[in-house]
C-alpha cells in the first residue's frame, strides 16, 4: 500500500515560507497558529457543559481544550512506552497538543444546543441542501475562514488537518432523506441533531488531505455505515490513528473535569455514584484504586487527587490496535481503551449526561439558547448584506451561500455576544447602538 511520507504529511495546502532563523518544526508551527488565532480565544467564553456566567469554577471550551491537550500528550507517551515498535507511525506532542486545542474551535455559542439550532437554520434556509456541524466548521475555520493566510485559514499541515478529520464523511452523504417539517418553527429541536460530518464545501480540502493515500485507505476512511432510523441517518465508519487519540483525550478529558465540575456544584452526589462504586471493584479498577478515589471525589479536601486517579487510570489504559490490516497504518491502526477502562468511562460520561447536562435547569437554559439563536439567525439573514458585519456582508454580495455566511458568523460568536446581539435585535431598550461589535 502506498501513502504520504514525513515530507508529504508536513506539507501544507500554501506553501509557507520559514523566516530566518526559524527553528521550530511544522507541527509546533502548527500549534502556535491555532493558539494565536481569534477562533482559540473565543472558546474562553463559550459553554463546555454549563453556561457561561453561571460560575467562576466550572469549565469552558477554552480549558476543556486544554485539558484534552495535554491528557492527549499523556495518551502519546503511554503508547510510546508500551508499542516502541510504533514510535515511527505515532504523532509527536506537538501536533497532539494542537488536535486537544483545535479540536471544538467549530463548537457555536451554548455548545451542542447552540450546534443543533444552527443546522436547523441552516437546513431550513437551504432545503435540506447544507447543514452545519460543529467538527465540520472546525475544519471549515482552520482551513478556510481564519486570518492567518486568506483563503487557507491557517494553513495547517496535512497531518493535523487529518487528525481534525474525525469524520470523514460529507453532510450530503449522511444528512437524513427527509428532515422533519421545519414549519412552524419547533421547541423541540431533538431531530434537528447534525450528522457527524465535514461540510461539502471543504470537499475540496479533504481531497487534498487524502491524495496522497493508496484508493483503498481512501475508500476506507470514507466508508458510510448505515443507521437504522425513520430519517435514514448514517455515520461515518472510521477515523485515523491520531482521530482516534484525540477522541480518548477529549473523553477522558469529558468525562473526569465534567464530572470534577458536577460534584464540586453539588448536582452530582455520592448517592448518583452507585453504578460507578460498583464498577471500582472490578480487577482493572481496584490495581489502579478507584473505590479510593470515588469516595474521595466526594470530599473537597482530596477531589483533585481523586480526579488526578482518574485520568491516570484511564491514560494508561490505552493501547494500539489494528483494526484494518489492508490499507495504510495512519487509517488501520487505531487507539483504544480496555474493554474494563472503556466501561468505566462510559459511567463517567452517563452520570455527567444524567445528573448535569439533563436536568430541568440546564435544559431550561438550553432552550432559551436555542431560540436566540434561531431567532439572531433569521434576522440575521433577512437582510444579510445590511445587518451583517462588513466582511461578511462582502462574502455574500459576491455570491457565497448567505446561509452558511451566516452561520459562519454566528457559530463565532461567544455566548455572551450572542446574547446582546439578540438583545440589539429585539430588544433595543437593553443596548445602545453605541456598542463594539
């Protein structure tokens, strides 16, 4: 089989001059483009799991970026260690760290809720055409809409686009035959929910991803597997090795820091932890001390020692495998987690989903979000040219699609932009025209 050698993976879609003196490699390059740019520092007001201006404790995107930044560091050494034989084939830290970074830099206003009105909007505008996804728009900003070389983003290497890449599926391949009817508008946007995809229009920037790799490594990674739904949903079948790193960091990362954050707030309590008492006594979870360090979670004097055995455990529980012997190693090979350190997680996760993100209070919160946004959306694009910023009114009189011109604008802002930009559209007597934008 063939593939892209180190040259072709540190390639980029626009050559990059080095200025004198430069000594750093591309893929620590890479990192300080994605640090730097606009899109990073906007995450440090968008909501993780909880809304911004609830607290002061609780996460961010920004430090839930982090976190999974370098607990993916963390992934890279163990399987260094235990597969030396692999040292060639896996990331170094530095492109690893940039994954953790870049990886929700797409995620709109009020997370997935924020995601979910968005591609009903996006949906609604275009008749089923496009729709908008929040890993989709990770790849459309670093590859298209930020600054750093106009019309290549920031011009990221081959390598750490592949690894953002987690589904390499476009929209129009999984998007259901029939959406549900988006007249009049709904409450309940559950439907609404994106595939996980890429937008077709970076249809071109995957292709220059994937060009180097033999058909079939191609045909692999682009496989569909088909869901069983009344719409007709699909997903994507695969993901390459460094995909498959960053989503154990981004899970670890989830599933102990969001939990660390439900505790600390008091909605997650010793009682909602049975299942997860149990689980600490299985042969992989007492080895590593996990009854200890669930009962300490509870306790504020030793939680972060608790929450520090968490992701110890579930770290060092990564390994490689091959999970498909006839196409290139990049795509074949994946990182995985024991089946007893997988299950673990997934209690981690549900408790997290059961006790903070689907109570009423959140959920009343969640909806609020939603219908701002649907409702700045269609303002929005009522009369794009004119209530849009000037960039991007520029974007559409040259023709670009005014709904994803919109949605690109949108899915920028931080929560509390959104919020006043709602509030400036509809009710004037809480701003001033006189306010920045």
């Amino acid at each position: 089989m063939s593939g892209p050698d180190a040259s072709a993976l540190a390639a980029r879609r626009r050559p990059s001059p080095r200025r004198a003196g430069e000594v750093r490699g591309p893929f620590e390059r890479d990192r300080a483009r994605l640090v730097h740019s606009a899109a990073f520092r906007r995450l440090q007001a968008k909501t993780q799991v909880l809304g911004i201006g609830g607290g002061d404790f609780h996460r961010t995107r920004l430090t839930h970026s982090m976190e999974a930044a370098q607990i993916g560091a963390g992934v890279r050494r163990v399987l260094l260690a235990r597969h030396p034989e692999r040292a060639a084939l896996l990331p170094d830290r530095d492109l690893v760290e940039s994954l953790g970074l870049a990886h929700d830099l797409g995620h709109p206003p009020f997370g997935h809720e924020g995601e979910c009105a968005l591609n009903y909007c996006v949906v609604r505008a275009t008749s089923g055409r496009l729709g908008f996804e929040g890993n989709g728009q990770t790849l459309r900003l670093v590859a298209r809409l930020e600054s750093h070389t106009p019309g290549f983003g920031l011009n990221l290497t081959r390598r750490t686009l592949l690894g953002l890449l987690k589904y390499p599926v476009p929209f129009s391949r999984l998007a259901p035959a029939r959406w549900p009817p988006a007249e009049p508008r709904p409450l309940h946007l559950a439907p609404w929910y994106p595939p996980k995809c890429y937008h077709d229009e970076e249809s071109d920037v995957v292709d220059w991803i994937l060009s180097p790799f033999d058909p079939d490594t191609r045909a692999y990674l682009e496989e569909v597997v088909a869901v069983e739904s009344p719409e007709g949903r699909g997903r994507a079948a695969h993901r390459g090795l460094d995909a498959s790193i960053l989503e154990l960091a981004d899970d670890i990362a989830y599933g102990t820091h969001d939990l660390e954050d439900g505790v600390a707030l008091g909605l997650i309590r010793r009682e909602h932890a049975q299942d997860l008492e149990r689980a600490a006594r299985t042969p992989w979870a007492r080895r590593h001390g996990l009854g200890r360090a669930v009962a300490e979670m509870f306790s504020p004097a030793s939680r972060k020692q608790a929450v520090g055995a968490l992701v110890h455990a579930l770290v060092t529980a990564c390994r490689l495998t091959t999970v498909e012997d006839g196409v290139h190693p990049l795509a074949g090979v994946n990182a995985v987690l024991l089946p007893e350190a997988q299950e673990f997680l997934s209690l981690l996760k549900a408790l997290v989903t059961r006790h903070m993100i689907e109570i009423p209070a959140v959920r009343t919160m969640r909806f609020r979000a939603q219908q701002m946004l649907i409702a700045v959306f269609e303002a929005l694009l009522s009369d794009p040219e004119h209530l849009l910023p000037a960039d991007f009114a520029r974007r559409c009189a040259r023709g670009e699609e005014a709904a994803r011109v919109t949605a690109d604008y949108v899915s920028g802002m931080t929560d509390a932009f959104a919020t006043r930009t709602y509030e400036r559209l509809y009710l004037p007597e809480a701003s001033t025209v006189f306010e920045r934008t």
